[in-house]
C-alpha cells in the first residue's frame, strides 16, 4: 500500500532542529571542558556568552555551510533541470543555498569577535568594538579565516540569487566547498608535528562530511516539497554517502593518528570526544545500511519511511558535528613530539640526508593530498576499463599507458624525496613544479580520461540528464570554450610562472602549508588545460587547427626558456628568510641551489613542448593524410568530376593564348 505524501512540507523545520541539536551540543561539551581549556590556554574566563556562544556559533557555521553544499549539489546533480533552466525545485534548492551561504557570511564575521574574545579572554562585548578587530585579523589566524570565508561566502551567496541556468550549479558547488578551505587549513591539525597529514586529511575530512551531511539535508528538503524524481536522486545519492562515510572514516583516523597516542582515548577529554564521533559515525553507518537494505528497494512505494529514517539520521549527524565543533576548543593531548626543530615547526617533518639521487628515490613520505588523488583517478579509469571491457568495447592500449604514466606518476613522485625536499629547497620545487604542471598533464590528457567515461556511461532520456550528459555538458561549456581559446590558455599558462617568481607571491605561498597545497593545485590544473587543448584527445568545445596550435606553441616557447634564465641571472635569493630559518642538517647555498632551479626550469620546461610540438606536427601529417584520402575517394566516386573541370579550364586558356 503506498504511503505517498499529497501534501508539501517545508524543511525548514528540520534545518532548525538540526541547528538547535548540533549547536546545544557543541556548547554544552564547550561549558563541560571550560576549565581544562582556559587552563591550557593560561587566559581568563571570557564570559558565558563567548563560553557558549562559541561553540554555538560554530555549530550554526557548520550547518549553514553543510545546507548550502547540500543544496548546490541537488540543483546539480539530483533535481532534472528543464532544458538549461533550473525546474521549480531546482529553483527553490539553489535559493536554499545562497540563503544559507548569505547567512553564514553574517555568522562569520561575528565569529571574529567571538574568536578574539576566546583568544584573549576579554568579554565578548569589548571584542565588539571595531578597534578591537583590527587586532584579532592582525594577530589571530583563525579570524582571518573567518574573515576570508565570509567574503567567499558572499560572493557566492549574491551569485546563487541570481543563477537560473543549471550550468551554474556545479560551480556554485566548487564554491561553497571554497568556503570551509580557510578554516580548514588552520587549527589544531595546521600546527605541530606532522601537520602537513593532518592538513591534508582534514581537508578529505570536511570534503566528504560535507558531501555526506549536505547532501542528505538538500535530499529531505527535495523529498519534503515532493520534487519529482525522487528514486532517481536517493539512489545517486546512495552510493555517494557510501563513499564518503568510507572517507571520512580513513581521513578521520589519519588525523586523530597525527596528534594522539592509542591511549589518549580513554584517558583525555580531547580522546573521549573523539571516541563520541566514532560512535555516532558508526550509528550513522547503520543508519545508511537500513536504507540500502529497506527504505531504498521500498522508496517508490514507500518514499514517507525514507523521510522518517532519514531525518532521524540527519539529527545524528547534528550531534555528530556539534561533537566534531567542540574538538576544535577541546585542548589536545600532549603532542607527541615535545620538542619540534624550526624545520618540523615549517614543513611538519624533517630531512635529514642531503638530496642526492639515490636519496631522492630511497626515502619516501607518503602525499596524502595528491598522492591519494593519482589513486582515486587511477582506480577510477581501471574501473573505467573493467566496464568497457564487460560491455564488449575495445579502448586502445596507447591511452591506457600514457594515463596510468602520469597518474602512477603523480603518486609517485609526491611520496619520493622530489615531494619531501620540495618545501625545503628551491632546485626541488622547480623539479616538482615543473614535473606537475608540464609533465604529468601531459601524459593524463593523452589518456582521454573523459572519452572514456563518455564511452562506458550510457546515454539518458533529455529529461532525467547523469553522468554522461554532464560531462558533454562540461566538454562543450562556455566557461571552457573561453578557457581554451589559444590566446587565453597560452597567457594563462606562461603568466602563472612569471606572477609566482616574480611578485612577492613565493615568499608567501613557501611558507605556509596551505601555500604548498594551492601552488601545486594551480600547477596541476594549469598544466592539465593547457595540454588538453593542445594536444589533448577528449571532445572540446573549439577545435582549433593543428597550424594554429602549432604557431600558439612556438610564441610560448621563448617564454618558457626565458623563465629559467630569468631565475639563473636573479641576483635575489627568492624567500630567502624562509629557507635560510629551516637549518637544514646539510649546507645549501641558497644563491647556487636558485641557479640550479633556474636551470631545471630551462631544460625540463623546453623539454615538454618539444614532445608537444612533435605531437602536434604528426598530428598535422595525419591530418594532411586524412585530408587527401577523402579527396581521393570523392574523386572516385564523382569520377574525378572536380579534375576534369579544372583540366577543361586549363585547355579553354591555352585556346584563347593561341588566337
């Protein structure tokens, strides 16, 4: 017997419950260990009002940004637009979001004052006054993330309202993912030993929390307004809370593993409470196994008991994070490294052999950020594979290796010493710059990555849009089209090494982890791009001929060779302060290693556009073969119509030349 609803219920309701639970939570743990707090921090008792409001407020933070992901992400992924516009619901999703992101922008800016008020222990009142503020952005790190955040926030928020399309959902999504960045990259795992794995995983941690949570909020509320579509959406929806409760899972461990012995569990509060999160997350999993095994096979049916269940599970979750928020104002354990050396204090680890070539290849440190990612691709196109080759299709074997080259490579080489010197000498950050950004890209886009789930994903009636249709949808976007226009993607790519080593930009980016973490993205991305419309063998929204590409190459080439010496005749040594504070236990002469990374960039990046430049150029011959080939067959089958004609011309000239 069906048990479908006929009435429209707001979610409002459940997002304020969720709001009351996990923010009632993370003050009430907050009040608990108050005293534990304030005497490691060595301040004074601030007041009730930032004792409680604290927690509160980041609770509420948390559950804004979690609804705002969550409702980006069913506009996208879950909701079927009309054509290009967004539906009804998908409207009223995409609202939901910027309301949220709009809302958590005014959260984060009182989180500045809160935060100096907890920092300091002065009431929250006087943090209020503006003459205060300038100190919490100048001395507070976590008050410029909330500051930074807040504008991120906004700026998609103001976005949201007035986005119609459905192509500007995915990358309303991309950002309000950006929104948590700043907080994420700073806190207790951006800090001690070790912290480059506990930045790393953090980050994996909020990612898939966010996907997890977010989407089954943006879930309910689609389910409650009794959107069309619903089976289709919940059974997206499954397979992605799967896999990142497994994420979040592993993530979480590492980072509990960065900054906690065993026994801390039991014997700490920060321990107990991490202990609490473990237990809610495995209720939460139960929670998912019930779906999957009862309310899913009886959703058409019986789609009320998947709502029933599924808000109880997300006021789980509420818990959980109000858990999860108190953490961040829970003192930590005894870190497990009591005495950290200037090197452990910058890069989270330390070298202790100089980088000669058996060096770099016999010790090993595990990237946890884009070692984890040439994995998760790796599997993802082997995958790929094992499905065309169960439906019976062939994919050439050249791709296959060219792909697995650079993602096994990319792995590779971040876990290697070129991954574990690259903070700590310039000559190695060139080596892995110029790896990630004009070696591996090169090898993943010859790989077609996106041919081959086009090929292995089927195709979807116009109304229910997946997997395939997005990704055509991408391939033929006009955010790419201008992206890959030649004069756009050539500047982009040369200009991303001159703004780096020129402007004070290295200094800063050198020195802090989260600089790392973007440099290296921007790299890769960058470097993926610009190959891609090179040489690249996936559908692009312009196809430029081979002649042009050719000519864009050879006006970059200079540039390429220029950078490197540019940097071998700099006479300053670039983050000089940085590099000369690390005390490395080998000598480096800072002025001869800038050289020397001088001289990689020239050599290494010459290297790549010439193996560019011979693609192109055969490229261009089979071009020229395809070309006369089917000149050659139309000439067969029109008789050679157009030969004839031109030899008559010819015969007509040579006639009216004799008269």
């Amino acid at each position: 017997m069906s048990d479908s609803s006929t009435s429209v219920r707001s979610a409002k309701p459940v997002y304020l419950i969720f709001i009351v639970i996990a923010g009632v939570v993370a003050a009430t743990l907050g009040w608990v260990f108050l005293g534990e707090s304030l005497a490691e921090l060595g301040i004074p008792d601030p007041g009730i009002l930032t004792t409680m409001g604290y927690p509160f407020l980041r609770a509420v933070a948390w559950t804004l940004v979690s609804l705002s992901v969550g409702s980006f992400l069913a506009s996208a992924f879950f909701i079927m637009p009309i054509d290009s516009r967004l539906s009804v619901d998908g409207l009223i999703s995409t609202r939901t979001g910027a309301a949220a992101a709009l809302l958590y922008a005014c959260v984060a800016l009182l989180m500045i004052p809160m935060t100096l008020s907890d920092t300091s222990g002065q009431p929250f009142f006087q943090s209020l006054e503006l003459s205060a503020w300038g100190d919490a952005l100048e001395l507070i790190a976590a008050a410029k993330a909330w500051l930074v955040s807040s504008i991120i926030a906004f700026v998609v928020g103001v976005i949201a309202v007035f986005s119609r399309k459905w192509s500007a959902q995915p990358l309303l999504l991309v950002g309000a993912f950006a929104i948590v960045l700043p907080l994420g990259l700073e806190g207790h795992s951006a800090s001690g030993g070790n912290h480059d794995y506990g930045t790393n995983s953090l980050l994996w941690h909020l990612f898939f929390a966010l996907l997890w949570v977010g989407g089954l909020l943006g879930l309910i509320a689609h389910a409650r307004r009794l959107g069309p579509g619903l089976s289709i959406a919940v059974r997206r929806f499954s397979m992605l809370a799967f896999v990142s409760m497994l994420a979040m899972i592993a993530s979480g461990v590492i980072n509990a593993a960065v900054r906690m012995r065993l026994e801390d569990l039991f014997t700490t509060s920060y321990g107990q409470a991490i202990v609490a999160k473990i237990i809610l997350t495995l209720l939460l999993a139960f929670f998912g196994l019930i779906h999957r095994k009862k309310t899913i096979p009886q959703l058409d049916d019986r789609p009320k008991l998947f709502v029933r269940i599924a808000i109880a599970e997300v006021f789980i979750m509420a818990a959980t994070i109000g858990v999860a928020v108190s953490l961040g104002r829970t003192p930590p354990p005894p870190p497990l490294y009591t005495s950290l050396s200037k090197m452990m204090l910058e890069m989270g680890y330390e070298v202790t052999k100089a980088p000669t070539f058996w060096n770099i290849w016999s010790v090993w440190r595990f990237d946890i950020m884009f070692s984890t990612f040439g994995i998760i691709i790796t599997l993802a196109y082997l995958w790929g594979l094992w499905k065309l080759k169960k439906q019976g299709k062939t994919w050439k074997w050249q791709r296959t290796f060219w792909f697995l080259l650079g993602s096994v490579g990319l792995s590779t080489v971040m876990s290697s010493g070129i991954g574990l010197y690259m903070p700590a000498m310039f000559s190695m950050h060139m080596v892995a710059h110029m790896v990630i950004s004009m070696v591996i890209p090169v090898f993943l886009v010859l790989g077609a990555p996106l041919s081959l789930a086009l090929e292995v994903t089927k195709k979807n009636p116009p109304e229910q849009p997946g997997l395939h249709e997005w990704i055509e949808a991408f391939c033929q976007s006009r955010i790419l089209k201008f992206i890959m226009h030649p004069a756009f993607n050539t500047i982009q790519f040369i200009t991303i090494f001159y703004l780096l080593y020129i402007t004070p930009w290295y200094d800063l980016m050198v020195s802090e982890h989260a600089g790392h973490l973007l440099m290296n993205w921007v790299f890769l991305l960058s470097g993926y791009v610009y190959y891609w419309e090179m040489i690249g063998l996936d559908p692009k929204p312009r196809k430029n001929k081979v002649i042009i590409r050719i000519m864009w190459l050879l006006f970059s080439m200079p540039f390429h060779l220029y950078f490197g010496v540019y940097l071998m005749q700099l006479s300053l040594i670039l983050a000089k302060d940085f590099y000369s504070e690390l005390d490395l236990p080998f000598p480096v002469d800072l002025m001869h290693d800038q050289n020397v990374g001088g001289g990689i960039a020239w050599a290494s990046g010459a290297f790549p556009l010439l193996v560019v430049f011979g693609a192109l150029f055969i490229e261009w011959l089979q071009e020229d073969r395809k070309a006369e080939k089917e000149y050659e067959q139309r000439a067969a089958q029109d008789d050679d119509d157009e030969l004839a004609q031109y030899n008559e011309l010819l015969a007509q000239m040579n006639q009216r030349n004799r008269r």
